[in-house]
C-alpha cells in the first residue's frame, strides 16, 4: 500500500499465502529458491546476537509464496525461520524482535535494500502498519488498521521482476506516493493501494501494469495496484466480481491465485 522508496515510510497487509519453516537434524544443505542465501544470513544474525547456537542442522521449507514477483516471500521465509530457532532455543523472542532480525537478515543477503520491515510486520501480524524502516520494529508502527477479511484477494503472476529498481524514479514520484500516505492517513488503505500501486507502475515505466489494474478496476475490482516493487499485481474485489476479473486476468496470459487478506496471526511451526 505504500513502497517505502517512495517517502522513506512502507505500508503493507498480509494475505493468506505461507511459508512454513521446520528444523531438522542433520548435515547442512540448500534450499530450493534461496538465491540470495537469506537463511544462511538468518543463521549469521542470530549467532552475531549472541542467540543459542544449535551446530548442524538443515531448514525445510514449504511455502506457497511465489519467489521474486514483489509477494515479499524474502521477508515471510525470514520471519518463519526466526521463528523456528525462537521455538527450537526457548528465546521466547517478542515479534519486535523477530522483525529486526528479519530486517537484518535481508539486508546481510542483501535482498531488500530497507530491510522491508513493513513486510516483515504483514507476515508476523494481521491488518496493515505504516512503518518508518529507520527505526527500531517496537518504536516503527505510525499506525495501523484491519483489512477487510471478506474481501477477495488476487494475485496476477506476471514472471520474475525484469526491471532495475531506481531511487531517483521513486523519488521523482514522489507526489503520487503521498496521495497513498494521505489515503492511509485518512484510514482507505485500499484507496492506498491502488494509489501506491499507479505510483510504483510509473517509477519503474510498467505501463503494462497501469494498463491491467485500470481495466481491473473497470471490470469491478475495488482496488489494483502492483504489489511491492512487482511485477505482481494485487487486485481486490467482490465475491461477486471475482469471476469476470480473473478471466480478464487470465486472457493477458496471468496466472491467477485467489485469496483473502490474513486474519489470523503467524505460528510457530513445529520443530522436529
């Protein structure tokens, strides 16, 4: 709902998509999908922090979050991991906690510039937060809301991301970022999204996204807006809509998940 290059605070919500994280005993080895080797970093800040040391053990990961289409599956796979040392060490680390090192994490592996901490708070809790990424997560949240549970969310998948993100282009944009702070202000975070959404699109020249969320919305969808930094584009709805826009979504090629915005809070997962 708001990409913190555009005015250095970030907004997002959590959707009910997972990524499960188990600890097993055993020889180290690598994860499907990691290619920016975000666990090894995981592992790294949790050592540099004095946390408990478990010596040799190997992640299982399962995850439904697709990898690289700006769904922030970097900030999920951190957070699920942190939990998972947390429950396997009885730290009994707050979700504060979790979030800065999750933040840390992604910028050790050098996925997220920012850190995404309003990521890594949309996969730790429900509703959305805005969020100052400069600060520490118990002092970061500015404010913060519910989503609306009976609302349909989808999710056009458009390929991984082809193109280069600039800090100059967002800054440029930066007029049509604070129309998505004002609207999250004023408590329409859907208003917000689709606002962000425009903004994102022209800051890094998608045109075919703003072409795709105005005939969403066109077609009867709430909101639309490219999800973080793309080329996903999040589409909210009607039960009644949902058909029509996925069909509409499915003739540019897309492929489709449909979900919700998350109403319960993330779990620990079992530790085997």
């Amino acid at each position: 709902m708001l990409h913190a290059f555009g005015l250095g605070k970030g907004c997002s919500a959590g959707i009910e998509l997972s990524t499960r994280v188990s600890i097993v005993e055993g020889p180290n080895r690598g994860i499907l999908g990691d290619h920016h080797r975000l666990l090894e970093a995981v592992i790294s800040t949790w050592s540099s922090q004095g946390l408990p040391n478990h010596g040799s053990f190997y992640w299982k990961v399962e995850s439904n979050v697709p990898i690289g289409q700006g769904l922030k599956s970097s900030s999920a796979l951190a957070c699920a991991a942190l939990r998972a040392l947390d429950s396997i060490s009885w730290t009994g680390l707050s979700d504060d906690e979790i979030a800065d090192l999750a933040v840390t994490s992604q910028k050790i592996a050098k996925c997220s510039i920012t850190g995404s901490l309003d990521d890594a708070w949309s996969s730790l809790r429900c509703g959305w937060k805005l969020v100052d990424p400069e600060l520490p997560a118990s002092q970061s949240v500015l404010l913060e809301g519910e989503m609306d549970s009976g609302l349909e969310v989808l999710i056009g998948l458009r390929g991984t991301r082809s193109s280069t993100l600039s800090r100059e282009k967002f800054s440029e944009n930066s007029h049509l970022f604070e129309r998505s702070l004002a609207s999250i202000v004023n408590g329409a975070p859907l208003e917000a999204l689709s606002a962000n959404g425009l903004a994102v699109a022209a800051s890094t020249e998608d045109f075919d996204a703003l072409r795709i969320c105005n005939h969403s919305i066109a077609s009867g969808a709430i909101a639309s807006g490219v999800s973080g930094s793309g080329p996903a584009i999040a589409v909210i709805c009607y039960e009644g809509d949902k058909d029509k826009i996925i069909a509409n979504l499915s003739d540019t090629g897309m492929d489709v998940i449909s979900t919700r915005f998350s109403t319960t809070e993330s779990v620990i997962e079992e530790v085997h």
